[in-house]
C-alpha cells in the first residue's frame, strides 16, 4: 500500500506542477498578448490532458502498481438514438414514353417502368381514359411511382389538331380510395425557339439535319417564295437563320407556331423577313428588316407544296382524248388536301358546276378572280369575306375527273390568264404608318439580336 500511496503522490505532485508552470506561463501571455487568451486557455486543457496521459503511460512501466479490474453491467437509455427520429422520404420514379397504336393498359404501364395491375384495370374500365390514351399515337404520357413500382400519378398531354392553340391535359392520380381522373383544356404557352442550317443540297434536308421542324421549312418557303425560286435556285452554302414559335404544354414542346423572323442568304444574297401586326391590319405580315413589305397580292399556289400535274394551255383532254385548251392549272394532291384562297376577296361562288363538280369562285379587286374546281369539301359561304391564306375547302375528285386533284383558274376581266404570272403582282399590302414603322423598328432591332444568337447556336453545335 506504501508504494501505491507514493505513486499516487507522485502522480498528484506532477499534475499540480505542470498546472502551476501553465498557469503562470498563461497569465505572462495573457499580459503581453491579450488577443490570445482563448489560445492560451486552450493549451492548459491540453497541458492537463497531455499530462495525465503521459503520466499514465509512464507509471504503467512500474511493477509496483497495484492493478484492479471491475466489471459492472450498465443498462440501455430509454431513448432512441437521435437518427432514428429523422423521417424517411420515400422514393419517386419518373419516367416519360409516347403512345402507340397498338398499346395495351399493360404494355403502356410497362414502358413506363410500371407493374401495377390495379391501375392497368383502372385504364382498362374508365371507357373515356381508354379513348385517350390505348390506341392512339403520339401522346405524350409521364408518371410518377413509388419504390414499390406502383403508379402514383400518370398525365398526358396531346394537341387535337395541328393548328390548334391549346392541348388536352388528362392527369390520373392515386388516392386512399383509389385511382381518380379528370381531363382539361389548357392554352399552349410560346417560347422562342432559334435554329440555323447551311444548304448541301435541299431546304428541307437542311432543316432536318438542324432539327427544325418541316412546318417551320414550309414556312421558310412560302415567305420568301417571291425573292428566292426554292426548286432550281439554291445553292450549296447557302444559309438560314430563324427565330419560331415553339408551342409547349407544361414546358413540353407540342408543335412548331409561326416564323416570328428569319434570315436566308441565297447566292450571297441576303433576304430578310419579320412579322409584324399593323394596328390596321387583322393578321401579321412580313417585311424587310427596313420595313418593306414582302406580301404580294396573291400566293404563288393555292396548295402549300405539291407537284403541277398540269400546266396552262393547249393539252389531249385526259377524258375525251381530244386536243383542247387548259384555261387553268390541276395540281394532284390527296383527298382532303386543305385549299387555301391566293388573295383577300369575297366569295362569289360556292356549289357545283356541271363537269368541275363541286366549286369556289372569288371576286378580287380590280377585275381579278379565282376558280376552284373538283372540291370534296367546301368550306366557306356564297358573301363571304376572306382574307389570303384563309382555307376554304379540300382536294377531291368530284364533276368529270380522272383522280383527285384540284384545278386552280385565274381571270381578269372575265378572260382566263396563266396563274403562273399572278406571283408577279405586287401591291398586296399597304405601307407601314408613321405610328406603327416606330414600333416596327424596335420590333426589327429584337429580331436581328435573336437571328444573330440562332446563327451562333448552330456554328457552336457544329464545332
């Protein structure tokens, strides 16, 4: 016991020895550097425990140590550790797929990385969601699951039609009684989209390899229809730029809009257009960046795009056999081919006419006037106002015709002329006001900054 008295002596003599050096060493510190006093307090808690730890290590060198060990069992806190307290968040999936013809409940589920039966029997039993979604093709459809694979919530979202500015929006969702269902519709947003293309051999190869959409493409064509011939007068090299509208439903892009600007250097020509809406006028137009006008009194073609089956003049009627003169153009195109009027006009004629069946007249200014013949459809009414671009009915195959297609004439005065020549007519649009060429030119200024980042973004995604 003397020993171990001794030791513990010993050890309490050290410990008060190195408290005392440190103490005093802190309070001189203290004196000169008062800005390290917390440093200073800090080196004595380490000086303590430094101390006793070597201490310990020396004093367990001694044979003369008396050494006990006790065992003692201590019982478990009531508490849970603090982690297990902290909420689970449970796991969501999202994944997103396109419709199919051919799509079952099953297979549709399953493409969407669900195995989830009772909402493959929901899809199956709600008549009005099989309608929308199985069977048809190109919708788009997004769902949320959990970590179970189980359908928490499924929307879709289509447009109805090409032109149409809103879209359908059909959202499933799974509730403690079971799946719900509602279906709305919503107006497509506009964004800007910005895209360029350089020519290797066509228009609409460009713009395939840029990514832009064809109905962008046939826009391109229509609006510079009157300075560029898009069949025989481009070249390798030559250049686009375009600004579009991008129509999206819950940021997801649907269908392509308008052309809002657009740029096309052809043969080191370039040819500018931006779409502006006079206050005078009820639909927008395009003109130069300078304000110049690019409408014409009449479109090139009644059709958007197709091929002339048949030109103006002397042929072998293809009923008759005999040689007779062709007052007009046949442009073949499918049945229901949409037919649009060439120029603003009223109508003067909508019925049928013996061998050219079913018929549109209109009545232009200054003597002019349009025929449509062979119609399956009409669309418009005898006092009917229309404006250029408006569609007035479709292609058909009806009065004396070999097929479906549609016979465009042209008149002045009553006396038949080659519609081809109607391209050539200017005058179509009225010059911008004082007012409105203000608003045009801040218009314009816009357009050429986005034409000039889309030529940027298609050079830096080429390099």
């Amino acid at each position: 016991m003397t020993n171990f008295l001794l030791t513990v002596q010993t050890a309490q003599a050290a410990i008060h020895l190195t408290l005392s050096r440190a103490i005093a060493s802190s309070v001189q510190s203290v004196h000169k550097h008062p800005k390290r006093l917390a440093a200073a307090v800090a080196a004595l808690l380490l000086s303590m425990g430094g101390g006793a730890f070597a201490l310990a290590s020396i004093e367990s060198n001694s044979k003369d140590v008396v050494v006990r060990e006790i065992l003692e069992n201590l019982s478990s806190p009531d508490e849970k550790p603090a982690f297990a307290a902290l909420p689970v968040t449970p796991l969501t999936l999202f994944r997103t797929t396109t419709t199919r013809s051919n799509d079952t409940a099953e297979t549709l589920l399953k493409r969407l990385g669900l195995f989830d039966s009772a909402a493959a029997a929901y899809l199956r039993s709600n008549k009005e969601l099989h309608q929308s979604l199985l069977g048809r093709t190109g919708r788009l459809v997004s769902a949320e699951t959990n970590g179970n694979l189980n359908l928490v919530k499924l929307t879709a979202r289509w447009v109805n039609k090409d032109a149409d500015n809103t879209f359908q929006r059909v959202i499933i969702e799974k509730t403690e009684t079971g799946f719900v269902s509602s279906q709305v519709t919503v107006p497509l947003q506009a964004a800007h989209a910005l895209s360029s293309a350089t020519i290797s051999s066509s228009l609409f190869a460009a713009t395939d390899e840029a990514g832009i959409p064809d109905a962008v493409a046939v826009q391109l064509a229509e609006i510079f229809s009157g300075q560029i011939d898009f069949r025989r007068s481009l070249r390798k090299g030559d250049r686009l730029s375009v600004v579009y509208e991008d129509l999206q439903a819950d940021g997801e892009s649907m269908r392509s809009g308008k052309v809002l600007s657009a740029e096309f250097v052809n043969n080191g020509k370039s040819n500018q257009a931006v779409l502006f809406q006079d206050a005078a006028s009820s639909k927008g137009q395009y003109y130069t960046f300078d304000g110049q006008s690019l409408r014409k009194a009449f479109l090139a073609s009644p059709l958007e795009f197709t091929r002339m089956s048949s030109g103006y003049g002397v042929r072998v009627h293809p009923i008759t056999n005999d040689k007779r003169a062709h007052k007009g153009i046949d442009y073949a195109a499918p049945t229901g081919t949409p037919i649009r009027t060439v120029g603003d006009g009223v109508v003067d004629f909508a019925g049928t006419q013996r061998g050219y069946g079913n018929v549109i007249e209109i009545k232009h200014r200054d003597g002019k006037s349009t025929l449509f013949a062979h119609l399956s459809r009409i669309d418009v009414k005898k006092g009917q106002k229309v404006e250029q671009g408006d569609f007035i009915g479709a292609v058909g195959s009806t009065g004396f015709s070999t097929g479906p297609h549609l016979h465009f004439e042209f008149r002045i005065d009553g006396e038949h002329r080659d519609p081809l020549t109607i391209v050539a007519e200017g005058g179509g649009a009225q010059p911008l006001t004082a007012a409105s060429k203000l608003v045009f030119d801040k218009t314009s200024v816009l357009m050429r900054g986005q034409l000039a980042q889309a030529a940027s973004v298609r050079v830096a995604s080429a390099e």
